[in-house]
C-alpha cells in the first residue's frame, strides 16, 4: 500500500491580507492621533480628518458635517475640494437627506451605486458631488452622542471592501473626542474674548477720547469679538422718528451710504419700537428685512439686532451681521446688550456734558450782551430795547454772532475810555 504525503499547507491569504490591513489600520490611526493631537484649532482638526480620509479611501470628494450647537442641524464644516463659499452656509435638518438620517439613527449607510436614487439623497444644486455614483455616510459619534457625520465620495461606481468600512468606522469614532475637545477649546477662546472685550469697552466708555471715536472702537471690538462681517451702531433721530448709521467697522461704501430707517421699519426699527433684541436667521430670505439685495452684495446671512437702553429709553440698535447661518446663544445676546447699553451710556454722558457746555455757552453769551447793552444806554442814552436791537442788526449784517458784536462794543469802549 503507497502512502501518500500530505504537502505542507501554505498560509492562507486572507491572513495575510488581515495582517496587512491591521498593519494599515494602525498607522492610519496613529497618523490621525499625531495630526489631531497637535492643534485643538477646531478649522485645523476637521481639515486634517478629511485629508486622511480622502487618502486612505482614494476618494473624490468627503464633506464633514457637524451637528450645530443647538443640536437642530448638520452644518457642512470642511470638504475636499473645498468649497469656501458653502463652507458653514450649506446644512439640513437632523433626518433630512442621507447625512440627516445619519446624524438620527447613528447608523453606518453605503451605497456603492446610483447614490442619487435613494429615497433619502437630498440635492444640494451648488454641490457637484452630489452627481457621483458611490456614497458612504457615517456617524461621528463621542460619549454616545453624535457630533458630526463624514460622507465619502466616488464619481464612478465603487464595491466598498469590509475592511475598507471597518477603517473608516474607527476612524469616525477615533475623531470624535478630538472634535470635541476643539469645540470646547474654541468655546473656552471665544467666552475670554468676550470678557476681554466687554473690558476694554468698559475702558473705552471711560476714556475722554471724541464720542464718534469711542463709537467706532465699539463696533470694531465687537466685530472682532463675533467674528463679525459687519457690525454697526445706528441712533435715533427723534425729531424726524429715524434711525441713522453712526458708525461701522465696514469699509463698504453701498453699506455706510445705506438710508435711514423710520422707527419701526425693517429689523432695527422693530428693535427700537418693541424694546427688546430680534434674530434673524437668514436676512436674504426675510421678507421683512428692508435691504435683502444689498445683503446678497455684501454676503451677509445671520443678523442680531440689539436695542440700545439708557434708563428705560432706547437711543439706537446696535447690529451684528455674520457672513454663514449662525445661531446667537442666549450668552452671546446677554454680551452683546451690556456692549450696546455701554454704548448707550456713553452716548447719554456726551450729550449730557454737550448741554452743560451749550448751557454755558449761553449764559456767558448773555453776560457779554448785557454788559454791551449797559454801555449804549448810558454813553449814547438808548433805551435798553434800541441798545438790544444795534447788537442785533449789526451781528446780522456783519454776519457775526451777537457775542462777537458785544465783545467789540465792550472792547471799543474801554478803549474809548482809555484815550480821555
């Protein structure tokens, strides 16, 4: 009887092939750490996250949404190509779309054809990526709770392997403490900067600088602190009821030369007759809102307008336009008011030491005038009325004022009295 030797069995391949994609899985991961981990500048993270995506899958386009803070949308917060117009201004609600069922069900979706089909795909028309063929979406998750979902991208038709998928997941859920650590980091950034400039408004306010200077150093600060495309003070007019710009950081002339408003009109009128501050999610598309085309022009969406209080009174609005879709917070409005009744503050003391001053004016002003009087009645025997009417017609057909005309008869007359 032959025996038969058994050949010694190679390794099988997929070993290999699972050795090779944990070898893979790792320094993908490990790159991801590192990169992360050297910058908690939350624009930075979410660049780097779709950089390493797009090279580990080979893809043509990935967008990375992040759920707002109100916790109501997915906002589109960096992409591939990029699209620095759609950047923070594209977004859809928590369910809508593929990204929005995502974001809901926290659950992984592929579709390695036709992607545009589904019954969920929702078309963004200034996206081209919505024309490709192969799509995966999947949940950013931390702590149990979803903030953001990356959506990966062919053109054409693509099988998407296990291990392929797998990557990608860990990859979601290793990026999610990172984006949450720069949320907080930036939210941290963002309350010193607003406690830094409420102080250096406080300063401002108390500073002897011109009121229009103090006005502008108010906008400018506050723009800055909001990351503000603009950022105006407008003042009420009360004896033609209108409000007026005061001032603005903005260099656009179309913007500064912008008309007067009627108290009640537009946002900032409303603001001013109803005494309390009105958000506006997107003014392009407020039917209310007076100057929608001039909006486009300049690229503003979100505006806050505040009204601007000194005892009880409103003087003017105080307005705050951001360039994307953004929801002021309830601590941002609180900041933004005390800016405002500083402002307003400030105003109501200039004007206050403005008629001191006029009240002064004319008090030294009637003095003069007196004493010119005092001396026509007594070196030409006028009577008080004929002496008061000489100061007055000489002032109008020498085109002075009545104090410089007193001022020169006085004058004239010590002299006179000088000379004998």
């Amino acid at each position: 009887m032959s025996v038969v030797k058994a050949k010694p069995r190679k390794p099988a391949k997929n070993v290999k092939v699972v050795l090779r994609e944990r070898a893979r899985e790792i320094e993908v991961l490990h790159r991801i750490s590192e990169s992360i981990s050297s910058t908690l500048d939350l624009e930075s993270v979410l660049k780097q996250i779709v950089g390493v995506v797009v090279e580990v899958t080979k893809a043509d386009s990935c967008l990375l949404y992040l759920v707002s803070t109100n916790r109501d949308e997915l906002v589109l917060r960096a992409s591939k190509n990029p699209h620095p117009k759609l950047i923070g201004r594209t977004s859809l609600g928590l369910g809508e779309g593929v990204t929005g069922w995502v974001a809901q069900e926290k659950v992984r979706v592929v579709i390695p054809r036709n992607a545009s089909d589904d019954p969920r795909f929702r078309f963004f028309h200034n996206l081209p990526e919505d024309r490709y063929q192969s799509f995966v979406s999947l949940p950013i998750v931390t702590k149990s709770n979803v903030v953001g979902v990356i959506n990966v991208q062919h053109k054409r038709t693509k099988r998407y392997q296990d291990a392929e998928l797998a990557l990608l997941s860990t990859i979601a859920n290793q990026v999610g403490g990172a984006i949450e650590n720069a949320r907080l980091y930036e939210e941290m950034r963002r309350q010193a900067l607003q406690l830094d400039t409420l102080s250096q408004v406080s300063e401002t306010v108390a500073s002897n600088r011109l009121i229009e200077d103090v006005l502008e150093l108010i906008v400018t600060m506050t723009a800055e602190m909001m990351n503000s495309k603009i950022c105006s003070l407008m003042l009420v007019d009360e004896q033609i009821d209108e409000l007026r710009i005061a001032a603005t950081q903005s260099l656009s002339a179309a913007y500064r030369r912008k008309p007067s408003l009627k108290i009640g009109q537009s946002i900032s009128g409303r603001v001013v007759k109803e005494r309390q501050p009105i958000y506006v999610p997107d003014v392009t598309k407020e039917n209310e809102f007076f100057y929608r085309d001039l909006a486009k022009r300049e690229g503003l969406r979100s505006l806050l307008s505040v009204p601007m209080m000194n005892k009880e009174k409103v003087i003017g609005v105080l307005n705050v336009y951001t360039s994307t879709i953004h929801v002021f917070e309830a601590e941002e409005i609180k900041i933004i008011q005390a800016i405002a009744n500083q402002a307003a503050v400030a105003i109501a003391h200039t004007r206050l030491v403005e008629k001191s001053f006029e009240m002064q004016e004319a008090l030294t002003v009637r003095k003069v005038v007196e004493r010119a009087k005092g001396y026509l009645m007594q070196s030409r025997k006028m009577s008080e009325g004929e002496a008061f009417r000489l100061i007055q017609r000489q002032s109008m057909n020498m085109r002075k004022s009545m104090r410089e005309i007193a001022e020169a008869i006085i004058l004239a007359g010590e002299l006179g009295g000088r000379e004998r």
